[in-house]
C-alpha cells in the first residue's frame, strides 16, 4: 500500500511544485520508493510514495502502458493477480514492473471502466488516459483505501490523506454542516472535516474530462429481498465460511515479505490467525496491553496464540502513551475521535512496523459480515418479519405517547424516536441516550445552535439512501447493516487505515473480501444468530482452531480505557489542558465556559457518568487538536 496524489487542469493552472509537495507529504505512506509524473501539455500530473510488498525490486509507480497512452497511480493490493497477469501476457501484454498494480493499467486497455469488476482486493488508483483525455479515479467496494478530491482555482487534486491536497494549496477550513453530522455521530460516506474537500464512495469511480466531473458507482451491498430462504442448511453455511474464508486468507497471505496478524481476546482475529496458521508458515500475532484490566485483552491472545503455537509480540500502551501521541495520532487521522483507540491503534502500528512487518492481517469486517454488534440484536430478533400482526405492532408503537426520555431525543431528531420505537429499544437506552443529547446540545454556542435548529441529522443521514431500492423489502438486521455500512463503519471504523499507514503498514481485512461478503451477505438471519450464539456461522467455522474461552465467548468492542475513569491520569490531563487552551477557544462550535464548567464538574461524578463521557470529551479534544495542527 501507498499513497497517490493526482493534479488535473480544469480552466486553472497548477505547478509541478505543488505536485511535488503533495507528494512529498505522503513520504509515511510510502517510505520505499518516490515518484512523479506529468504529461507533455501540463496537464495532468501523477505521484507516488511507494510500500513495497510485491515486486520488491522493479514496482516504481506512476506506471505507464507500452504506448504511452496510460499512466497509473495505484495504492492498495489486488489479491489473485498472478493468474490475471498471465491471461494479460499470454494475450500480448508486456508487463514493465512485478507490482501487482499493473494488471489494472493492462485490463483497463481491453475493458475501459469496466475492468473494475475483476479487481479484487482494497485500493485506491488513478489512471489518465491520454487519448481520451479523461482522469478516472476509483476507491475499493468497501473504501478501505481512502481517496480524497478537490476543486479550486480551475484545478482538480486527488490524493489518499487531505493533508496533501492542503500542500497543493487547497485552502483548511471547517465544513460546518460535515462537523454537525459527524457529533452526532452521522457520517456522509462523500463529506469530510474539510471545506470543499470530498471523498470518492466506497465501490464508486470520479471520472473527470475537461468541463466534467461525475461520480459513478460500480458496486453495492446487495442484501437479498423477501424472508428468509428456506433451503439454507446450517452445515453447508458453516463449511461455505470455512472455505471461503480460508481462500480470502490464503490471497492476502500472498507477498514477498513476512505477513503478520493483529490479535485481540476475541473471535474474529483468532479465527484469521488459526486459519493462517493452519496453511502457511505461522505468522507472528501483536497484542495490545492496556494499563487497565478491565479493557485488557492481551492474556486472552496470548493464550490463543500459546494454542496456535505461533510467536507472540505484545505491545503495551498506557494512558499516558495515548496522551504523548494524542496529537500526531489525530493529525494523521485527520477525523474526529471518540476514544483512545485511534491512538492505541496507532502505537500498535508503530511496534510492528518496527518489529520488521509491512503488512498484518486484521479482523475489521467480521461483525458488518455475520450481525455481531450490539445493536444488530432488536433487529436480529425481529427476524424476517411479513406478518399483518407484526406491521400492526409498528403501527400501534409509533401512535403512543411519549415518554420523557423520548421527547428529549425528539428535540434533536423525531426521526429517531420513531426508529426506536420500531427496534423496541429499551427505556434504559433511550433514557443513557437522551443525557448525552442533552449535554451535547447544551456545550454549543448559541450560533451555532441557532444554525442547526430544527434540522434532523439522523433524518438527514437517512434521507441520502434510496429506501425503495437499497433499503426495502431486505430482512430488518440487513437494513441496519447497510446503513452501518454506509456510515460509522468506513467513516470511523476504517479510519484505522491512517494510524496504520503514518508508520507505513498495510493491513489486510480478509473479511471484506467482496466475493465472501456477497456470499455471506446471502445469509438468513436465523442462521447469524442461533442456540444463543452471535456470529454462529463464524463460530462453529472456526472451532476446530478455537481455545474454549474464545468459542465461549462473547463481543468486546476495542476500547482504549476511558480518560474520564481517572481524572487525575495524564490523558485526562492533556484533554483538559487542550479544553481550557487556544484551540477550543478558536474552535467555532462549542461554548468555551460551558465546557470549562462540564470539565469543573467531572472529578465529582461517579465512574458510571464519568466514563460515559469520555466520548464526548475525545471528540473535543480532537476537534481542538485539528483546529490547531491544520489552522482551520
């Protein structure tokens, strides 16, 4: 994996420095190789910062076709290449590197746009073709590889991380209505933090020509219609996940240098462990060690790891190692954080590119695949659900008077009142709900409050989607997977990608194999959820390789320790000394004494509300880390 940038003339003009710098910023992202390109008119303009993985020796990238006629930037992997490429040079084609990027620039000579769809992996790439004068730049299905864009002064810039479309010369600025969405935790799969800044969808293409620019999508999700098939055998599913996950492993073990595998206490890590383990040399699995007990899951992988016989690394990181890196973590995220995670995440990545590896497997994947979150459970339970006496329980829930809880929540989003209702959300939920609403809304300035209200941004949120097409008719627990999936999942949860990459580690999700999760996606719910277990097709697959403790046991969300367990600890600390400093009194958004007061009253809460705000209290603290390091 790598990072690109691209530069195109649309009525502006642009310089090769601003190409150079963009590029230059991306450097962690490509410590192995540096390269840029730009075409004989001035044009358009390519660059590359390179992570050899495959084709160690000869994968200098921008690449171009045998004619000239095609120049690519790619980053990412695509799993299965070698077959492709022999079809492509049995047929004439003459390969210039041993990257396994090029097969895109050679299909893309036979199949134009389309040869998308025999791409199989996580990327993100832009190709020029000189001919037609077009610049077409894809994200992978699931948008794994981020891919950002810009319009300013006439010129269109790409790049894999923002902060290298700031070098260009794209101006940092907040965008309000993305930083409204996003603390209420309503992500847009196209906006970001950044003014004018947009992102490329998950499974869509940017094609771009002079006086034109247009999105296109090449992929969805698609979740079955109607009930549940009812010829669907409990041991043909579980031995299918066996198989084809075991396949998704056995390709993304394929590289010319050593692969990892991150491991936590739970079962989706362990399983890809095990199986890696079972039919290729063992890879070495890393840990995380947190410095409290009750969010340490490292005992737990070690003893997978001592029943797998593999070697084990663990990497211990303290509250107070996540307040030394909170900045640069954050910087590199370029997102909002809502725990200590993203920076956890970040020291992991940082130890075991250090321990020698470029590339782990990782588990991200397996819960959007097989329902495993908590709240996948009211859905789950649901079921198909056709019934007239199932649809006459909605009706006659949403006619009901509300509660105290439920008119609180109304006063951001009545929208999610009647969702609730729908799902059978309990009053305790509603009631923990509706407090952090109340606190959230009573920390912004009036400004701001003035300016969003009367706006719903769950309704907002929703209102994006095709309901009759991408929505309706589809099992209940699906519905809600695709709208996770459009959301927090790659708007939050993938965001890992950039801690990852600040060191320069590519981590490979076998999960979000897109072959697998069209199989996988095909699944009924009663066979997700079954004999009181989560995930049981994952499960029952993987427990020939299992420990006991793990086949047993349930979800543990990763979690960093809250900074609000403890206030007198050091990552409470730098929040509050962040809290009370420039950034948040700079920061346009929240009421400066009213969060002052918030921080005042915190050391004199018991842990149960302390904890539940540390949430509330990292996304501040990260809001004023990025108003400060990219002077928004």
């Amino acid at each position: 994996m790598c990072g690109l940038v691209a530069v195109m003339a649309r009525g502006g003009a642009w310089t090769r420095d601003a190409l150079e710098r963009a590029t230059d910023t991306l450097a962690h992202r490509g410590p192995d190789g540096r390269g840029t390109w730009v075409n004989p008119h001035g044009k358009v303009g390519l660059g590359h910062t390179r992570l050899s993985v495959i084709g160690l020796e000869n994968g200098v990238q921008p690449i171009c076709s045998e004619d000239g006629r095609l120049h690519l930037s790619a980053n990412g992997e695509f799993y299965g290449f070698e077959p492709i490429r022999r079809d492509l040079e049995n047929r004439g084609h003459v390969f210039a590197t041993g990257s396994d990027s090029e097969i895109a620039l050679h299909l893309y000579e036979e199949r134009g746009r389309s040869c998308v769809e025999s791409l199989r992996g996580e990327f993100a790439f832009v190709l020029w073709d000189e001919n037609l004068q077009t610049l077409w730049a894809v994200r992978d299905r699931f948008g794994i590889k981020p891919l950002y864009y810009a319009e300013a002064d006439g010129v269109l810039y790409l790049a894999s991380e923002v902060k290298a479309l700031l070098a260009a010369g794209v101006h940092a600025a907040w965008d309000e209505e993305t930083v409204f969405q996003q603390i209420f935790a309503c992500f847009d799969t196209e906006r970001t933090l950044f003014r004018g800044v947009r992102q490329v969808p998950p499974g869509h293409g940017l094609v771009a020509r002079e006086g034109e620019l247009r999105i296109e999508r090449y992929w969805d999700v698609e979740y079955p219609r109607g009930a549940s098939v009812s010829d669907w055998d409990p041991a043909t599913c579980v031995d299918q996940v066996r198989y084809r996950l075991e396949e998704s492993i056995r390709l993304r073990m394929r590289a010319d240098v050593p692969v990892g595998c991150l491991l936590s206490g739970g079962l989706d890590s362990s399983a890809l462990l095990g199986m890696a383990a079972r039919h290729s040399s063992r890879p070495k699995a890393f840990s995380i060690s947190f410095d409290h007990a009750a969010y340490d899951e490292e005992p737990v992988a070690r003893r997978t790891a001592r029943h797998l016989g593999v070697e084990f690394e663990t990497v211990p990181v303290s509250q107070g190692d996540c307040a030394d890196h909170f900045s640069d973590a954050v910087w590199h995220a370029e997102a909002i954080q809502a725990n200590a995670h993203g920076v956890a995440r970040y020291l992991l990545s940082r130890a075991v590119r250090r321990s020698g590896y470029k590339t782990v497997l990782a588990g991200e994947g397996a819960d959007e695949l097989f329902a495993g979150y908590e709240f996948c459970r009211p859905a789950l339970d649901l079921g198909p659900r056709r019934g007239v006496i199932d649809w006459l329980r909605i009706g006659l829930a949403l006619i009901g008077a509300q509660s105290p809880a439920e008119r609180k929540v109304a006063g951001t989003s009545a929208w999610l009142v009647r969702v609730s209702r729908i799902l059978g959300l309990s009053s305790e939920v509603l009631d923990s709900l509706a407090g952090k609403l109340d606190i959230l809304n009573g920390l912004l300035t009036k400004d701001f409050s003035e300016r969003i209200a009367k706006r719903d941004p769950y309704w907002i949120f929703f209102d994006q989607f095709d309901y009759r097409k991408q929505l309706a008719g589809r099992e209940p627990v699906k519905q809600v997977l695709y709208l996770w999936l459009k959301s927090l999942f790659v708007g939050y949860n993938l965001a890992a990608e950039r801690a990852d990459m600040a060191h320069g580690l590519e981590v490979r999700l076998p999960y979000l194999d897109h072959l697998f999760f069209e199989f996988g996606s095909r699944i009924p719910s009663r066979l997700l959820a079954r004999d009181g277990q989560p995930k049981f097709p994952l499960r029952e697959a993987a427990r020939p390789i299992l420990t006991e403790e793990v086949y047993r046991g349930g979800k543990n969300p990763f979690l960093a320790p809250p900074s609000t367990l403890q206030p007198e600890n050091r990552l409470f600390e730098m929040c509050r000394d962040t809290l009370r400093g420039p950034g948040m009194r700079d920061l346009p958004f929240f009421d400066t004494g009213r969060v002052t007061r918030l921080l005042d009253r915190l050391p004199g809460m018991d842990d149960g509300r302390r904890a539940a705000l540390d949430p509330l209290i990292m996304a501040l603290t990260s809001l004023c880390v990025l108003q400060e390091r990219y002077d928004m």
